[in-house]
C-alpha cells in the first residue's frame, strides 16, 4: 500500500510542510547507529524489564501505535515517516551478546518488539531478529516475543529450540476479525485470518503462544471479544490478555483521520466511545493509568473478557523460569578438566 506523505506537526520542529498535492510515499531504510541494544524499563504496568527492537518506525503502519512519537526524537514525522522510513540496527546481534557478556547480566527474559514490530516484512530480507534469537538461543536467555506478523513462520525451528533449551513465548496481537476494519485500522498488516493460522502453526510447534486483544477500542471490535478468544483458543492459543486503546500526543490524530476516512460511519461513536473510556485523556494518562480505561462500559468490556477467557481455561501471561537457564557458553568447561 502506498499512501501520500503525511505527518503531524512536530513538537521538536519549528517547522512544518503542508502539502498542497503530497507526493507518494516510499520506503526509505537508514542505517541505526546505536551503541546499545537493550532497553529496561521499570514501569509497573509493562509486563516486562528488558527489550530488543531491532528496527525504528514500523512499516505495518498501525494508525493507533504509541510508539509513532518516538520517530519525532530522530527528526522525523509520526505519521507516514514512521511508517516508511525505517531504522535498521545492523549490529543488533553484536550489542546483545556483548550485554549478555556483562557480569551484571542474570538472564533475565528479553523481549522482543516492546515498541515496533521485531518481524515486520524488511525482518524478511535482513534476518536481524534472527540473529538476535540465535544468540538468545547459545546462552539459553528465556524470550518473549510480540508480533502481528506472519514472518515469524519463518524461525519456527529456532524458536522451538529456544523453548525446549530456555523458555520462549510468542504472543501475537490480534484485536480484530473483521478483515475491512483491520485494513482500515492496520493499512499493512496481515489479516485476521492469517494471523490466526500463525498461532495454529506456534501452537502445533509446541511453542506457547497466547494472543493479545490490544488496543480494544470501543465501539469498534469489543463486541467481538468471544469470537477472537474462540478462534484463537481453536487456533492452539492458551493465554490472553486485553488493553485499551490509548492515543498519545499526535496519534490521537493521525488515528481519528483514518477512521473517518475508511469508517465515517463508525466515527463519531467510536471517538465518543474512547472519550468516555478516557475520561477524556485520549493518552491515558501516566504510569499505572494508561493501561487501564474507565467507566461502565469499559468494566463491562473487561468482564467480557474475563468471562470468555475463563470459560475457555485461558490465562494471562505465564510464568517465566525461576531461576533462569541463561549460561555463557563455555564457561565452566576448561575448570572441568583440573577437578
């Protein structure tokens, strides 16, 4: 899909281009410089410590993704740059296994894609999140993944014996069934249907794979709770979990355009609907509210989910190894040959 360039105004640019006939978008890769590749965080709504993103910007092009402002820092837009100008992290494999090389480092689950998307289709030329997979499977450090694309079929043998020899756990996010409203909300992302047949190929591996129902957005896919979980569940998925949808800063824009552009006739409701779930902070708010919605129509939505999840013996996110099988290959073995 080729869209017009567009972008937000920047809250770091003095500047701004209004276009009076935009001209198409195309994708632009660059090279990522960055001399480290783990990100911690110490949120306490985020599932996680550590991540891996092997790539900046996401060409999947998810109107509602709250990870658009970040491209703001690198001098680009939120908006169609996000979407095709991708950063690439070539030396992401390097960085990895020199932090894991680090006497500080205890194995710790890494995840992957906790801001873009570690398996969008540039992964399928360059193999990064290979790479990095490969070195988590050499110290056995327990993975977890998060994606909503099909390329990942592709390390089904590695992530199997990651699992087998560490831990790892994929969880694939699929917040819609209705194949127009994902292409409206999701422009390049896989459809529905494919990425169920993901979670039965993970599933059939023996590779846990749960699902993610996020972003819920109201009026928009919430009725449809039951009949995900139930194709997911079908699908080989044991776990699930919900968020709400939160629009940061200029995506509540950039997502609002393209609803009224693809959906008009869901527009006004849905936009009504996240308001009120809100409390009127389209962005959430900060830590320890922005994972969460408010109101009655939002504790029925999670009750929803709830009930669905239970009745079908689905959990949230499992347990992770105590303690953790991470090693440094070889170490020890040269001690053994003196006892």
């Amino acid at each position: 899909m080729i869209s017009k360039v567009d972008n937000p105004p920047s809250r770091f640019q003095t500047t701004h281009i209004e276009w009076e006939d935009a001209p198409k978008s195309t994708l632009q890769v660059y090279a990522d410089d960055s001399k480290s590749i783990l990100s911690a965080n110490n949120s306490p709504d985020v599932p996680f410590q550590y991540s891996v993103n092997p790539y900046r910007g996401c060409f999947h092009a998810c109107t509602y993704c709250y990870a658009r402002p970040s491209h703001e820092y690198l001098g680009f837009g939120s908006g169609t740059d996000f979407e095709r100008r991708i950063l690439v992290k070539h030396e992401a494999a390097r960085l990895l296994e020199r932090a894991f090389l680090r006497p500080s480092w205890k194995g710790d689950v890494v995840c992957f894609s906790g801001n873009t998307d570690c398996y969008q289709p540039i992964e399928h030329n360059l193999g990064i999140t290979r790479q990095c997979l490969e070195v988590c499977l050499r110290y056995r450090n327990p993975v977890g993944i998060i994606t909503k694309s099909t390329v990942i079929l592709r390390d089904i043998d590695l992530l199997a014996k990651l699992h087998k020899q560490a831990h790892c756990r994929v969880i694939v996010s699929i917040p819609f069934l209705d194949a127009k409203i994902a292409r409206a909300i999701e422009p390049s992302a896989p459809p529905p249907q494919r990425r169920i047949a993901v979670v039965k190929a993970l599933a059939d591996a023996g590779i846990p794979v749960g699902i993610s129902l996020g972003p819920m957005i109201p009026g928009l896919n919430d009725r449809d709770i039951p009949m995900i979980l139930k194709a997911c569940h079908e699908a080989g998925a044991r776990s699930a979990w919900i968020i709400p949808i939160r629009l940061v800063g200029p995506v509540a824009n950039i997502f609002e355009s393209r609803l009224r552009e693809k959906l008009p006739e869901h527009a006004d409701r849905v936009m009504q609907s996240i308001r009120r779930m809100r409390g009127h902070d389209l962005g959430g708010g900060g830590v320890g509210t922005r994972m969460q919605g408010k109101g009655e129509a939002w504790a029925s939505t999670v009750q929803l989910f709830e009930l669905w999840r239970s009745r079908l013996g689905m959990v949230g996110l499992p347990d992770v190894p105590v303690p953790s099988p991470f090693r440094v290959p070889g170490h020890g073995e040269q001690t053994k040959l003196f006892s």
